[in-house]
C-alpha cells in the first residue's frame, strides 16, 4: 500500500487489493530475511504461495459486501477482518523494520519488544486471513447448496421460433421468464441454450447426464457474469426433442456478435490494447472456471461468443465462454476420452489427441487452450476459418504457413494428412515465437509460449507452485492474468 490509509472492504478497488497483496508479499519475505535467531512469527506463506487465490477471495468478498443477497452482519464481519488485515500489515511492517535495524547491529535484546510485537502482529494476521477464507468459502457453499436451478413450465418458456445457431447445440432465442431467478430478473427478451441429447439412452444414463446437468447448473449459478461467463438461469427437461437445456440470461444491453473464430475473421484487427483486453477476459473467465473447482475441456474460439456493450460508451467488447457439455469437477475420475477432430485438436494438448487420451484432464490442459486462443488474439487470425456454423472448417493460411517453415505439409481441409500430436505443438510454439514479437511485444509472447508448454516445463515460478494441483492451476491462471492487467496498455 502506498501508506497509512484503511480503506473498506466494500470500497477496495481491484487495485487496492493487489497492492494489499504485494505489500503482504513483502513483508514476508522481510520477515524470512531477518537476521534474528528470536523470531518466531505467523505464518504469512498465503501471500507468497497463494497470492492468486487470496486475491481472488478478496475479489469475492468485495462483492459480497456490495451484494444485496447477503446478511448485513456476514458483510460486516467480512469488512472487519478486511481492516483487521490491513491494520496488522501496516503495524507488522512497522515493526519489521525495527527488528531489521537491530539485526544489522546484531543486539538482538535491544529488539525484543518489537519482535514481540511483531510475533503478535503476524499471529494475528495469520487468523484473520484464515477467518475471512473461511467465512467467503462458508457463504460460496451456502448459496451453492439451496440452489434451485430446474427451470418449470410455468416459470420458463421458449416464445416464437426465430433461432439463432451460434456453436454446436449452442444457439440464442427469444424465451419468458415469469420470475426472478437467481441473478436473472423476470423478462421476454434473449436467452442462449446449450443442449444436451438424451434420446435413446436408458433411463439409468439418462439420469447420469441429468445429474451432471444439476452439478454444473448448481456451480455455474455463483459464476461472476463479469468474469466471461453468461448468468445461468437454470435448466429445463425438453421433452418434445428429449434434451435438456441450459438457459443462460442475455442481458439487455449485450448485442450478441457471433463466435470469436468467426468474429475475428470478418472484422478489422483491434488495436493492440483491445486485443490484450480480450485475452484479459478469456484468462478471467478460465480463472473463474477453476475457482470453481471445475475444468472447461473445450475452450477454443469456436466456442466464445463475441456481445457488444450497447450501455457503454465505447460500445465494449465483452466475450463468454460457451458449450459446458464436457465440464466437469477438477479432482473427478475422467472417461479418458480423447480428441480426435482436427480443428478441436489444434486446442487441444498433444496428450489428449488420441481417442483413448494418455493422461487425465487437468487445469493444465485448460491453460495450453488459452494459450492457443491468445495466439488468435493478440494476432487477430483464428487458426480454422469457419464462417458460419454450416460452413466446414478449414486449416487457416497462417497455420499452414508456419508447419511448412518447419518442414511439414499440412492441407486445408486435412483428411488423413494431418500433423502429429507434437507436432501441431510445435507449430503453435514456433508460431507464437515468430508472429506475436512483431504484434504484441516479447513479454506477451514469452506468456503466451508459457501457456502451451505449462504441461512440459510445470508452472513456472517458485510463486505459484504448490502440491495441490487445483490450487496450482489457480494460482497460474491468476498469474497469467494478472501479468495481463499489467501490460493493457
């Protein structure tokens, strides 16, 4: 923080929460450098090995406390230990430098009432930090759980027969909603499905999937919209074409522009801010996926949709992440189905190419597909030309051009001849390498290159490692993302 100012929990801006979390950053690495054999503080580690995570709890706690769904008393709690935080970082640091002075000097009794005021300060930092978690995870489960997400005929109903297809079994169409529903208020107006067949199956897998349809509606209905992902309203038992759907709000302001792949190949590039605030929005929304404790498994541009902001004043452009159908839990047992389509392969990690894939789906494989469609971005070229949704999709020039620098032959509309698994990696790499020094600058390229090689060489610096392999997906997506922020120019 820039100095002594105690700022509210309702009020901290996301920028005022980084600094909060660089200066607790700081402060524990004074503290592990200081030179007294006395000193036995708290634990301050969250600040260094999970720095994304807890700035991602902050984040949630800032909006609770603007949030007119929850308890005044759980914002005032949360907005106590905010302070409290605050309050024992400014002392704690006050107090960390006079325990440095009189190390230097190596006259360790001279320091005792500031190392003990220090041990006290940090002990107290350690329990507030953990008491806010836990109070931000108590009120994210308490809103999971009660959550009412099937979608009844009398509350939801498709309204005229004007379909707009926007992905595979994603489309947007005008529907009723009789009520408020979650975050969604009563309207006639858009709403975008995404199905999920059933017909034919047994009535035992039938269930499954609709168990699977409950999860992820249960999760989905606490996404941030502002993160990239479309307020879920519920989902519904079509039995006339035996699917079920999942109803997403499409608010009033947001003009629906079509898929990013297509969107990207029929417009002018933007300029080189507006496509590193576009790679912002797809990172915040893969963050948001993995706060969730789920894996996406199928983030391509085919399946992010480009909306306008007719409210704002730039008319801004905002992208969602659609077609959940593969989701799933982050820590569940996978079917180890692979990915055997060519232009779904080009997103996928080379593990996963085979129909029978060589390795479990992970958060890794979530960030090797972002990496992928930040190449897209930051180039404004997507990487399979597909106008439309009846159009077949083909090999882009660019893709085709850079394989055979590295002596590969790939065709347009690749049958058998298509490249392996490592080497449409490599193409992408040597790709990211050559293209985005001249498009975005070496900073974005080297991120972009971390991304597609995070399976290979793991996730990068000491900062954002941890045994937990959900928690380390987190952390590395916050990294990214934050590393976004910081160069949106």
């Amino acid at each position: 923080m820039a100095g002594p100012e105690i700022v509210g929990l309702a009020l901290a801006v996301p920028s005022f929460l980084e600094t909060l979390v660089h200066t607790g950053q700081d402060l524990s690495v004074r503290i592990s450098a200081a030179r007294n054999p006395r000193l036995m503080t708290g634990d301050l580690s969250a600040f260094t090995t999970r720095s994304a995570q807890l700035l991602a709890q902050w984040t949630v706690g800032n909006q609770l406390c603007n949030s007119s769904r929850i308890d005044a008393a759980i914002q005032s709690a949360l907005d106590r230990d905010f302070i409290d935080i605050q309050t024992r970082i400014l002392e704690a640091t006050q107090y960390v430098a006079q325990v440095e002075k009189y190390g230097r000097l190596r006259r360790f009794w001279v320091a005792d009432r500031p190392r003990k005021a220090l041990e006290e300060s940090t002990r107290g930092l350690e329990r507030v930090v953990r008491q806010f978690e836990d109070t931000v995870k108590a009120v994210e489960a308490s809103e999971r759980l009660p959550a009412n997400v099937f979608l009844s005929a009398d509350v939801f109903q498709w309204v005229g027969n004007d379909i707009s297809e926007v992905a595979d079994r994603v489309c947007i169409r005008k529907g009723c909603l009789t009520r408020g529903y979650h975050k969604a208020k009563p309207k006639i107006g858009l709403f975008l499905r995404e199905s999920r067949p059933y017909g034919g199956f047994s009535p035992a897998r039938v269930q499954d999937i609709e168990d699977d349809i409950k999860f992820l509606a249960k999760n989905l209905t606490t996404a941030v919209e502002a993160m990239g992902i479309l307020d879920l309203v519920g989902y519904r038992n079509n039995l006339d074409t035996e699917d079920f759907e999942l109803i997403f709000d499409v608010k009033s302001d947001l003009e629906p522009r079509g898929v990013l792949r297509a969107f990207m190949a029929s417009t002018e590039s933007l300029s080189l801010s507006g496509r590193v605030e576009m790679c912002i929005q797809l990172a915040d929304a893969v963050f948001q996926v993995h706060k969730l404790h789920l894996v996406h498994k199928n983030i391509n541009s085919g399946n992010t949709i480009v909306m306008s902001n007719s409210e704002a004043a730039d008319s801004a452009l905002r992208i969602f992440l659609v077609n959940w159908q593969l989701v799933r839990k982050a820590t569940n047992a996978t079917t180890m189905q692979g990915e055997t389509q060519w232009w779904r392969q080009i997103y996928q990690h080379p593990t996963r190419h085979l129909e029978l894939a060589e390795v479990e789906y992970s958060m890794g494989h979530d960030i090797y597909s972002l990496g992928v469609c930040m190449i897209e971005l930051l180039l404004w070229k997507p990487l399979v030309i597909q106008p439309s949704i009846d159009d077949p999709p083909v090999v882009s020039p660019m893709f085709i051009s850079e394989a055979a620098k590295l002596g590969f032959e790939v065709d347009a509309t690749p049958q058998d001849n298509w490249l392996a698994p490592r080497d449409i990696q490599k193409v992408l790499v040597a790709l990211a390498k050559s293209a985005i020094p001249f498009a975005a600058g070496d900073i974005l390229t080297e991120l972009v290159v971390s991304c597609l090689t995070v399976l290979e060489n793991g996730f990068g610096e000491a900062l954002v490692i941890n045994d937990d392999p959900v928690e380390t997906g987190l952390n590395f997506v916050g990294a990214v993302k934050d590393r976004l922020a910081q160069l949106c120019i």
